[in-house]
C-alpha cells in the first residue's frame, strides 16, 4: 500500500453550463485541459447551485442514478450517465469537519448527483473513475458559505479537489442563442474579474451591492452562491487566483477561477 501523502489540491469555482455544454465547440476542451493540468484528485467535492437544502446534506455517497434536474430538453440529454464511485470516506470527513466547528450535517442517501456536477465532470474526468461526492448549499448567504469552505479547506491537504459550480452571472432573460452579451452581463463580469484580482474579498461578498446590477446579473443568487465556499476553502491561496476560462455562452458569463 502506497503511503504517499496526497498533492495538495486547488480549490475551484467553475460555470457548468446547461446540458448543451456538451455540444459547444470551445468550452468542453477548456474544461478538458483544464483538468488535464490539474493534480490528479484522490476525491472530488462538488457544491452546485443546483441543490439548495438545510441543513448541509450529504448525497451521492454511493453511485446511484442522477438527477436530471431540467426541463424541455431533447431526450439524449437524458441519458447521459456518469456513474462515479461513491466516497463513503470523504462523506466522513465532512461530516467530522463541518459537525466539529458546530454545523449541523444531514445524510440524504438517495440523492445522485445534479447537472450542476455531472454536466462538466463528464467533460473533465470522461472516465468517471474518480470518487465524486456533493454536498448541498445550506443557505445563499455569503458569509456563511465563505465559513463553511473555511472549515472544509482541509480536505485539499487530502488530495480532494473541491469544486463550487455555479454560473458567473446567471439571468435567463439574457440568454441569447445569438450569443449577444448584454452592458449588464459584460459589466458583472469585468467588475468580478477586477474584485478577484484584488482580492477584495469584502466588495464580492456584498457582490449585489458593490457590483454594477448585481441584482441584474443574478435575480437570484444560487449561482453565485458556490463562489464563495470555493474562496473559504482556498483562501490560503487568494493571491494565486486565476481566472482559468473567461468568455460568454448564450450571453452569459462563463468564467472560471482556480485558487492554488
């Protein structure tokens, strides 16, 4: 048995996209090197806008169906399977982490991975050979995400890549199968892009304050929301931030950060 300590892992917020991600031409050879360039995770963690549930719950500990949790789609995006082994072992970890700095922690056993995490691990680990596990977002509030990545960060010690999977802005309204980027979306992005660099943690954390139409770019917050366990859990490495992916899709914002 090897005793070799794991490779520290980054922390990630990431644009998943929709079902269609898998057929636009750019962006799943993005995601494709970006994870070729990444240390090989011995877990993943992922926290998708798309399951919001309180207190923080704990699904997909062992490889059941996926939750294809969309609406109106041609049927091949339903059959899309990504049968992940489960991580019994990182579930525990949460589990002490997260019930030991005094946050409740619920298991829901029967909860598969959403689109949030499916759709860019596909494009990311093709093979599925990986331990997956995705853990709820417990509220929308930044502070408290900003914690709960603070009391998860020891897991990248452990070789778990965590992943916050959301979009950079996230208005359906703007979508534009033309690609037409709205002043409201270009805006948001170029202010996050400028906060990020800054590592001006305060302004993004009152990101629907600070940033121009904050409350434009995300009516609703969801998908924002991932950012900021991503940025608690790799806070250590603020300074190393990198936007990975940048760009738009369909309008919207799609850009991706790596910390570490």
């Amino acid at each position: 048995m090897s005793t070799a300590t794991p490779e520290r892992m980054p922390a990630l917020y990431l644009s998943h996209g929709a079902p269609p991600l898998a057929d636009d031409p750019i962006w799943p050879g993005q995601l494709a090197a970006w994870s070729a360039d990444l240390p090989r995770p011995k877990a993943i963690l992922m926290v998708s806008a798309h399951w919001e549930e309180a207190p923080l719950s704990i699904g997909a500990v062992r490889t059941i169906p996926l939750v294809y949790d969309f609406w109106g789609f041609p049927e091949h995006y339903y059959q899309v399977r990504y049968a992940a082994p489960g991580a019994p072992e990182l579930a525990e970890s949460v589990r002490k982490l997260l019930r030991t700095a005094g946050t409740p922690v619920q298991d829901v056993p029967d909860r598969g991975l959403d689109h949030g995490a499916y759709v860019p691990l596909v494009e990311m680990y093709p093979g599925a050979d990986i331990p997956v596990l995705q853990i709820s977002l417990p509220t929308l509030d930044p502070e408290q995400l900003l914690a709960i990545g603070r009391k998860l960060a020891p897991l990248r010690d452990e070789g778990v890549l965590i992943v916050g999977s959301g979009f950079f802005t996230h208005n359906l309204r703007a979508l534009s199968p033309d690609g037409r980027v709205t002043s409201v979306m270009a805006e948001f992005d170029d202010w996050g892009r400028r906060a990020l660099e800054a590592r001006d943690l305060d302004a993004l954390l009152d990101f629907e304050h600070k940033a121009p139409a904050g409350r434009l770019a995300h009516p609703r917050t969801e998908h924002f929301a991932p950012l900021f366990v991503t940025l608690g859990a790799g806070e250590a490495d603020l300074g190393e931030q990198r936007s990975v992916i940048d760009g738009f899709w369909m309008g919207l914002a799609k850009r991706s950060i790596q910390l570490g």
